[in-house]
C-alpha cells in the first residue's frame, strides 16, 4: 500500500467491468475515491459497491452530451473536484471496410471518439476551474496505430483520440493536466471476446512477442503510473501495454534459423 493518489477524486469511465473495473480497484488501492461511470448503471454501482464507502457509482452514456454533464454535475455535488480521469469507456466491432454502414460508424465514433471528447473536455473544464491540476488518461489502442482487419471505425476513433491527446497535451499544459494516451494490446475482456475470433487470437499468438493476451490489471498497472506523481513529465505521451506487439518486426525460432545456416 503506497497511497500514491491518496485523496484525489478519479474518474473511470467504462468502469464497471474489464479494465475499467481493473483500473478502478488498482486506484482505490492508491487511495484515490473513485467514480464509477458506465452505460451498466446496476453494474457501476455494484463495482462502486465493491471498493467501499468512499467509492461513487453512476450511470452514464459517454455518447449522449446531456449524460455526460449530469455525470460531472453529481461527481461536482458529491465531491467538489475531478483529479484524475481515465477515459475508458468504449465500444468494439470486428466488420470489414466495404461492410461497414454508416450507423456502425457514427455509432462507434459517437462513444469512442466524441464521447471520449466530451468527458476529456468537461472534466478538464474543471480542473481548470479548482486550478491544481490534474491527470488525463485517454484509452487508446493499438488498432489505432496500425491498419487492421475489421477495425475501419474503431481503429479511426482510436487513431483520432491519440491526435486529441496530443491537442489536448498543449493547450492543458499551462493548467498543469497532465495529458496522455495508454494504448492495450491485445486485452483479455469480454471486448475482446466480441472482436477476436479464433483466427484473430491465433495470429496474435504468433506477432506478439510475449506470446500471450495481456490482463485488466496489467493495463491497470500503467494507469496508476501514469495518474501518479511518477509521471508528471510524461506529457502527450502514447504508452503501448501490448507484451511487444508494435515494435515486433521478424520474429523465428533462433533454433529454426540456425538448421536453415547451417
Ligand atoms: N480489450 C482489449 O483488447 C482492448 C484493446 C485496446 C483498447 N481497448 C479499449 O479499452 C477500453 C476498455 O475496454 P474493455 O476491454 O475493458 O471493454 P469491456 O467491453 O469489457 O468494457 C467496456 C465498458 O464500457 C462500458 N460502455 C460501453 N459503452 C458505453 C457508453 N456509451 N457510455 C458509458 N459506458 C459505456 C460498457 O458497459 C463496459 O462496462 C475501451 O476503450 C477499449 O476500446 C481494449
């Protein structure tokens, strides 16, 4: 136990399970009083529920603007201030470029790109209203860094909050917000479980050099560092937790190698 956030107010959106939820408990651990954000109004409260008094569970949908500032105005009533955000809510779909409609995109574009806007701007709105700063993670992925299959909307909402960050990194800057992007890898959740067929997992098991899924805590665990004192010159910056994944480029057995030397 370090207390690293101890009595700061952390927002987690999508906090009701996954890394969300992971995150959450990983704060309340530091001493943070968490909110508990999410769509699963029952399953925000009963995860809030689940860390304790000082813990707050709410409904929202990060995609509807009139949600988003009832969410900030009882956080607000409650609390006083937000000091850390982890801006996690977020929706998946697996579907080919030629395939996808235009609902599936706004859709996903509304919760991951512009519902992450929103949240990022009303919460930043009040840190610069107490004036002490604070911490913004935004969740980005790897789908938004490279192209993949089935990731036309998700991986260009995900691609399009990494550039927000970085907007966000220089205009905050004179706030002291610290202002980041933590992009998983390949996660075990039930997202993942959404757009990760058989195929999909059996190609990650070979392009990842760690060779497997990572977990909600690991995630969780670079979302302490990020949020805590440690990190505050760590500024518009994109932390990959992916076990290798991006920076991997050929990968082969050295046993294999030598046979074909030799
Ligand atoms: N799991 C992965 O492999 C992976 C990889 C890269 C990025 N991510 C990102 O991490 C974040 C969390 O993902 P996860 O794997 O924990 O997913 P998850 O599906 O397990 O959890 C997402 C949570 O967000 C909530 N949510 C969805 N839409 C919402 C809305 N409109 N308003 C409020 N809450 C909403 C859901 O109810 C759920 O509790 C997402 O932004 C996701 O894109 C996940």
């Amino acid at each position: 136990m370090t207390r690293r956030l101890d009595g700061k107010v952390a927002l987690v959106t999508g906090g009701a399970r996954g890394i969300g939820y992971a995150t959450a408990q990983a704060f309340a651990r530091e001493w943070a009083r968490v909110v508990i954000a999410d769509l699963n109004v029952a399953g925000a409260q009963d995860a809030a529920a689940s860390l304790g008094e000082q813990a707050m569970g709410l409904g929202v949908d990060v995609a509807d603007p009139a949600s988003v500032t009832a969410m900030i105005e009882a956080i607000i009533a409650r609390f006083g201030r937000i000091d850390i955000l982890f801006n996690n809510a977020g929706i998946g779909a697996n579907t080919p470029f030629l395939e996808t409609r235009l609902e599936d995109w706004n859709r996903i574009l509304g919760v991951n790109l512009t519902g992450a806007f929103m949240v990022a701007q009303g919460c930043a709105r009040e840190m610069v209203r107490v004036g002490e700063g604070g911490k913004i993670v935004n969740i980005a992925s790897l789908s938004g860094q490279r192209g993949a299959n089935g990731r036309a909307a998700y991986g260009s909402a995900k691609a399009g909050l990494e550039l927000l960050t970085k907007v966000m990194a220089v205009e905050l800057a004179p706030y002291r917000i610290n202002v980041n992007n933590l992009a998983p890898g390949a996660i075990e959740t039930d997202i993942a479980k959404v757009m990760h067929d058989e195929a999909t997992r059996a190609a990650y098991g070979r392009l990842i050099p760690m060779t497997r899924y990572g977990t909600p805590e690991e995630i969780a665990d670079a979302a302490v560092f990020l949020c805590s004192d440690e990190a505050r010159y760590v500024h518009g910056h994109t932390l990959n937790v992916d076990g290798g994944f991006r920076e991997a480029g050929l990968m082969f057995k050295p046993d294999a190698a030598m046979q074909r030397a030799g």
